[in-house]
C-alpha cells in the first residue's frame, strides 16, 4: 500500500500553503504515474496543506476508473485527512452555489464543479500554487506544480 511521505520541508517554490487538487494526488498515490516522484516530492516539501470534501469525493471514482486498489486508495484518504499539516474545507451550501455561479459565468470552459469549488477557495485563501496536472487551474490564474 502507498504511504504519505514524511515532511520535511527543504526547498517547496514558496512557503505558502499547497492545494492539493484530485489529479495531484493521483499522482501522489499512483506509484505507476508518471508524475509520482515529483509529487511526492512537491508534497514531501510543502509545509501547509489544503483541500477539499469535493477534491476527496472525486479521487475516489477516479482512482475506480483507474484500477486502483479501493481498499488501499480509502486507507490514503484516511490517512491523509488526519495529518496536522492538513486543512479539508468542508464545501456548504454557500460555497457550493458560489461555484455553481462560476461555472454559468465561465461557459466556455470545461471545469467541474469540484474546479469551481477550488478556484473559490483558493481565491478566498490566497493560494496560488496546486499540486494538479489539471490545465483549468492554469486559465483561472494558478500555479500547477505537474506538467500535463
């Protein structure tokens, strides 16, 4: 099973926080992804962390589709959710119809909602940097950490 990579923080692009975006830590848990090394290198170094119940909620399917062991990928999660370092943002029905907001406001994008949701928070937090491979982070003004 894929463990989380103890931190210690030597040289990340900044001290900020780090968002941690579902095609990030796909690459995270993924030992056969391409982009594994470097994310856990990313998040070996990052010193705060970020995310989302709606980030959570989408790797779960994702990691299905990929035919990634259930039983290893829920351990992950369980895992990841209790480290200190780690803020989960828990999406309300506010932030939830903010998002909603942005997508009717970017039609002609291809962001889900789960982006949306980001994006917002984000903006809300001052994040710049995410660990995703995800392009759409690019178009609303971001730093991604994975090359495509």
């Amino acid at each position: 099973m894929p463990t989380l990579p103890a931190l210690t923080a030597q040289h990340m692009m900044t001290s900020e926080t780090l968002f941690l975006d579902t095609s990030g830590l796909l690459c995270l848990f993924d030992t056969g992804e391409a982009r594994h090394g470097s994310a856990h290198e990313i998040f070996r170094q990052a010193k705060s962390l970020l995310t989302t119940n709606y980030v959570l909620a989408e790797f779960v399917p994702l990691t299905h589709v990929r035919g990634l062991n259930r039983e290893y990928v829920l351990k992950f999660l369980q895992t990841l959710v209790l480290l200190p370092r780690l803020e989960l943002i828990w999406l309300d029905e506010t932030l939830h119809a903010r998002a909603m907001a942005l997508l009717e406001n970017r039609l002609d994008k291809t962001y889900s909602l789960c982006d949306a949701a980001s994006f917002i928070v984000m903006r809300e937090r001052q994040i710049t940097q995410t660990l995703t491979t995800d392009k759409h982070f690019v178009q609303e003004g971001f730093i991604k950490l994975l090359e495509s």
